[in-house]
C-alpha cells in the first residue's frame, strides 16, 4: 500500500499538486520517520530501491538529506552533483539523460537551472521524478520541511502570521511555501525591495485559490509582530549582472538587537544557505531554529520518499 494514499506515483513537482489532506499526511509520515530515527528502529523499507540524484545546479542540503533519506531507508543512491562529469557536457539533452537514467533505477531527484524541468524530465522518465529545485520555480520538498518545521516548532500550521524576506522574485523555496501556507489559512507579509517583490503569476495563484490575507511591504520592521519569520537570500547567480547583485547585498539582516525588539515567541528561519540575512549571533537564541529546519530535511524526505516508492510504511 501507498501509505497516505498519495497519488504521488508519477513523482512531486510542484507543490499545487497537493492537497491540504496530501500534505497532511506527508506532515504525518515524516513525524513517524522522525520518531523511528531517534528510536533507532529499522526502517529498511527501501531496501531493495535505488535512487538517482542529478543535480545540475548546486546543493549541499538537498542533494545529502534526500541521499542521507534512502540510505537510511536502506536503498541504494547513484547520480551526479556536478553535471560537468555528466553526458550533458557532450550536448546530450535532459530528456535523454532522464530517459536512461530512469532505466538505472526507482525514483529521480532532480535539480535544474532551467524552470519547469522537473515537469519536462517526468515526460521522459520511466519512473518518479521528484523536483528538487527548477531554476526560479518552485522546491516543493523544501516546502514540505518548512511546513514540518513550523508544526514542530509552533504546534500548530494555520492561522499564523509568516513574513517572508528577502529575493522573493527568484526565491523558489517561496514560491512553494508561499502556496502551501495560503492553504493552511496563514496571513502571509511578503517583504522584498520592489524590484524582487514575489512574482505577480504566484500572487494571482494565491488569490485565485484561496481567500487568506496576503499583504507586501519594504521594510524589515514590519516583520516585527510575526510569528515567524522565514529569511532568504539574494540569489546572487539569477541577477543579470555583479553590479545589480551588489545593489541588493546586504539588504535585509537579522541580528540580536532585531531579535530582542521582535515578538519574543517567534521562530526564525531559513531554508540556508545564508549569507549574511542573519548574523551568528543569534543562532544560540531559542527563536533561531533553521538548523533544526535543516535536519527536518532528512524524515521529512524519508517520508516523501517511501510515500512515493515504498510498498508499505510499516511504521505504527
Ligand atoms: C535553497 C534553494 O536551492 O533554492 N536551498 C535549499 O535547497 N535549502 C535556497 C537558496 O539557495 O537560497
């Protein structure tokens, strides 16, 4: 059985594929995962699986929590995390690529410089194919763990007042979240300078699915009465040049003085990398919980995984 019922066999690529109900239940596997870690119990549900990682753009979290997620669930990971190794050097095309590697295992994970990727690889591919970033897209997975991460840490998902901050034009981890936060009935303060205001195509997707309060502001202090607070950083490599980067570097910035003056029950993260949206100063604070969001990354993607590809959760 598919645990949760999902209809997740052809894969995730983007996080509107899912209903609150979906989300829920992948909300509810990855607390059992999480829970069979710390117990040390087995979870070899995927033992006899293979998961392949192609990553044609860059990634630390990603790419070693969806690996660190099969391998804990006993299968196997081939792949790549530098395409230059990879056939595409020769000019082969990602359906190709897709093609055969789907004929070499179970499931893809896929992150791409290009949006919509995801969606044109799972034409070509025989198998599941997760989207783990396209380009300005989406990152449906991510969304999942943020979405965890809030539940954990807050107890609750709806009803919650979230700023989201930084380069929301470019910022994929958004576009997701920002979905599935308006389906939870959340009011969503989206502060960017202008020119990286979230897209209009995401903003009338919110209003066409949901009635949930979405409001746009410049400025960092109107962050301050929330009750969580998600950074994010200027995508350096989508600004069209150096210059235009170094306009917005620096922009926003979170540091203990910031964090004193905000509500003192909020939670602060961060899908990370950071560099330099919050200062180290404030990792110690009991507010500050984007590592654990990381480590999230890793039940959370166990869930999805056996979800997807596994015969049976087996997990009580
Ligand atoms: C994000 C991404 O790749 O979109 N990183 C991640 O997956 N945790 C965020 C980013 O790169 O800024």
């Amino acid at each position: 059985m598919n645990p949760g019922g999902l209809p997740l066999r052809r894969g995730l690529i983007s996080i509107k594929d899912l209903t609150k109900e979906q989300i829920e239940a992948v909300l509810s596997e990855s607390a059992k995962m999480l829970n069979a870690c710390q117990c040390g119990a087995d979870v070899n549900y995927l033992d006899n699986k293979i998961m392949a990682t192609l990553f044609f753009e860059p990634s630390t979290r990603t790419r070693l929590s969806f690996e660190s997620a099969m391998q804990r669930l006993g299968g196997g990971v081939i792949g790549f995390a530098d395409p230059s190794s990879s056939s595409s050097m020769k000019g082969e095309s990602l359906a190709d690529t897709v093609r055969i590697v789907s004929s070499y295992s179970d499931i893809i994970v896929l992150r791409h410089p290009m949006e919509g990727a995801a969606s044109e690889a799972s034409a070509s591919s025989l198998v599941p194919v997760i989207n783990a970033g396209d380009g300005t897209g989406e990152h449906p997975t991510q969304a999942l763990l943020d979405l965890f991460t809030i539940k954990m840490e807050k107890g609750r998902l709806g009803k919650l007042k979230v700023a989201v901050v930084g380069d929301l034009k470019n910022g994929r981890t958004v576009h997701s979240l920002a979905y599935a936060l308006a389906l939870f009935g959340n009011q969503i303060l989206f502060i960017a300078p202008k020119k990286l205001q979230v897209p209009d195509e995401v903003l009338s997707g919110l209003s066409r699915r949901y009635s949930g309060m979405v409001e746009k502001s410049e400025s960092l202090e109107s962050a301050l009465d929330a009750d969580v607070i998600y950074m994010t950083r200027m995508q350096k490599e989508r600004f069209a040049s150096p210059d235009e980067y170094g306009l917005f570097a620096n922009y926003y910035s979170i540091n203990r003085k910031f964090l004193s003056r905000a509500n003192d029950e909020v939670i602060l993260m961060h899908p990370l990398p950071r560099v330099g949206e919050i200062s180290p100063e404030v990792d110690g604070m009991k507010n500050s919980v984007y590592f654990k969001q990381a480590a999230y990354g890793v039940p959370v993607r166990m869930a999805i995984l056996n979800m997807i590809i596994g015969q049976q959760s087996g997990i009580v």
